[in-house]
C-alpha cells in the first residue's frame, strides 16, 4: 500500500475517531461526579479529556507516515 493511500485511510479514521472521541468526552465532562467536583478536580478531568485523545491515535499516525516499500 502506497503512502499516498495509507493518509487517506488514516485521515477519515481520524476524523471519525475525533468526532467518537469528543461525543463522549463531552458525556463524561457532563457528568454529575465531574460537576459536583472542586474546581481542580475538574480541570484536571478538562486536561486529561483534552489530551488524552491522541494516545490512542500514535500507532496509526505512526502507520500513516511508514515510508513505502521499494
């Protein structure tokens, strides 16, 4: 598979991860454990929602950018 085509695969798989992803981080944001918590307490869960996105995502990043095979 050429790496023209691996970006196109990984680019609507991540874009549709991401749209997944932010429906329920929103969700677990809206929560009533994370609402009734203190203010550090949420931003902590507003941190590690925000960023914890792109754990997932490094393999298939990693996937995308594998140099062709000659």
């Amino acid at each position: 598979m050429t790496r023209r085509n691996r970006k196109l695969i990984g680019a609507f798989t991540v874009i549709i991860y991401v749209v997944i992803y932010a429906l329920v981080a929103m969700a677990l944001a809206q929560a009533r454990v994370v609402q009734d918590a203190t203010g550090l307490v949420q931003g902590l869960v507003y941190a590690v929602l925000g960023l914890s996105w792109i754990v997932p995502l490094m393999p298939l990043i990693a996937w995308m950018e594998k140099p062709d095979q000659a």
